[in-house]
C-alpha cells in the first residue's frame, strides 16, 4: 500500500489520470452544445485563448489539448522514477478522492451554512453543470494549483529567506486568485464578500489537498465536489 501513496500522487499518474476527465468533460460539452454557442469552464476558455493565439482553429482545440496530454506522458514517466502504471491504483484514486469529496463538501457547506450562502449552481441543465464541474476539476487545478503555484515560489523565493514564508505567501496568493476569478468575465459571479471568503477557503482547502495528495486526487476531489453542488 505504500507504493500507492507514492504513485497516486506522481507526475506520470497525474498526467494519466488527467485524460479521462478532458476526454468525458470534452463530449459532454459536445452533447450539451447548441447550434450557436457552447458552454465551458472559464479556466479551459483561458487556455483555449492561449492555444489560439498560436494560430490554431478553435475546433482542432479539443484534440491538440489530449494530444499534449499524451506527450506528456513518457516525460511524466522518466520524471517519475520507479512508478508503474497499475490499473486498480486508479479504482483507488477515484475512491480516494471521492470521500475526500464528501469531507470537504460537509466542511465547505457548513461554512456555507453559518454565513448564509447558497450553495445553488448556474441556471444550466444536469449534463451541462456535469461537464462544468468535470472541467473546473481539470483546468482550474492545472492553472491555479500546477502553474500559478509553482510560479509563486518561483517568484517569491528571492524576495523570503524562509522556504515556509514562500510556501504560506504562495498558497495565500494562489487561493485568493483562485477565489477572485468566479468574478472575472462575461458568466461571472455576483460580488459577495462572503463568498469570496468562502471561494478562498475552498481554494486553501484544495492546495493543502494538493501538496499532500497531487494533482490527480485534487482535481477529481474538485470535480466530485463541484458535482453534488451543481448536480
């Protein structure tokens, strides 16, 4: 069992793992598409803009992002020395992430509780919040926890002498970006002073997830969460 623990939250599974969610979140958003318009997570529209900015047409996007997904995968692997693929390590991971799901859903919806929120989603059908959750899972932990939080302690190293002031520094500012981008855009929330407090926790809640655990056991927690709130 320890060689779980270690392997669930390596490069290579986290990169693996990652295909289901971008494959399910892709057809759903197919399904659930009109004949006009589309509707995505705000983080995967970042991408998408990024990606386009190379010239790229806006339906070979979906295709470009599983193929980078599956060159990833060898570089994840030779960066993960020792890890081997095991199918039933994934069965666990999504068990695992499925009960951390559940703490962190009674945890986040207590809090929603004593401030008087709602914890209501979008006026959107079932399959469409279904495929915003699945995404919010993948593209908001990639940016938010897998770049943006990297790139904090990249950043803020020089500037703090104390590997734990880079640390709380880099999680404070990731969470409240994290936090502060439901209100950025044209489908953006309404300003709430507490749910902005409460999106922030949530995101202090998922970057302690992700040190611990990686990325694949944080963004299905993510997606599982999203999902009993939205669905």
């Amino acid at each position: 069992m320890s060689n779980y623990w270690r392997f669930s939250r390596s490069a290579y599974y986290s990169v693996v793992a990652a295909l289901p969610l971008l494959v399910a979140y892709e057809i759903l958003v197919i399904l659930t598409q009109s004949r006009y318009w589309s509707l995505r997570n705000a983080a995967d529209m970042w991408i998408r803009t990024f990606l386009m900015a190379f010239d790229l047409q806006a339906k070979h996007l979906a295709f470009v992002m599983i193929g980078i997904l599956f060159a990833l995968i060898p570089l994840a692997k030779s960066y993960s020395t020792g890890v081997r693929l095991k199918v039933n390590y994934f069965a666990l991971m999504l068990a695992e992430a499925f009960v951390y799901s559940l703490l962190l859903g009674g945890l986040l919806q207590s809090i929603l509780r004593v401030s008087g929120l709602s914890s209501g989603g979008p006026g959107n059908g079932p399959l469409q919040n279904f495929a915003l959750s699945l995404g919010a899972g993948l593209f908001e932990e990639i940016i938010f926890r897998v770049l943006l939080l990297n790139l904090l302690f990249l950043l803020l190293k020089p500037f703090l002498k104390s590997k734990i002031g880079v640390a709380v520094a880099s999680v404070l500012v990731a969470s409240f970006l994290f936090s502060i981008s439901h209100y950025i855009g044209t489908m953006a929330d309404q300003w709430q002073w507490y749910s902005f407090m409460f999106r922030w926790v949530a995101g202090l809640l998922f970057t302690v997830l992700y040190f611990m655990r990686g990325f694949a056991i944080t963004a299905y927690t993510h997606a599982l969460y999203d999902i009993w709130v939205l669905v």
